[in-house]
C-alpha cells in the first residue's frame, strides 16, 4: 500500500467536514418540520375543542348606539 499523500489526506478531510455538516443541517431540519407539525397539531386540537362555530349572521352588525 502507498501512504496518502497530503493533498490526498486534506481532500477527505474536508470530505468528511462536508458531510457533517450536511448531516447537521438536516438534522436541523426535521427537527424544525417536527415543531411546526407540532404547531399545526396543537392549532387544530385548540381549534376542535373550541365549541361549535356561531350562527349564521351572528356577529355580522356591529350596535353603535350610546
């Protein structure tokens, strides 16, 4: 077996960091669909346990007399 030369060893060195980092990112990325699927999660849960919608018409005048 030939030794690595030095150009050869920083090329996968800097391979390596690159896939790392690439592997970070997306790491970082599900974790934040995770919390926006939470999000979306809790907004419909909140908004089903919120009772029934209003009327028809209800809500649609506004009384300004004093």
């Amino acid at each position: 077996m030939e030794p690595l030369s030095a150009a050869a060893a920083v090329q996968m060195l800097g391979a390596s960091q690159n896939q790392q980092i690439g592997i970070a990112v997306a790491q970082q990325r599900l974790a934040a669909d995770k919390a926006v699927a939470g999000l979306v999660a809790d907004t419909a849960q909140s908004a089903a346990s919120a009772g029934p919608p209003a009327p028809p018409g209800q809500g649609q005048s506004v009384d300004l007399r004093v």
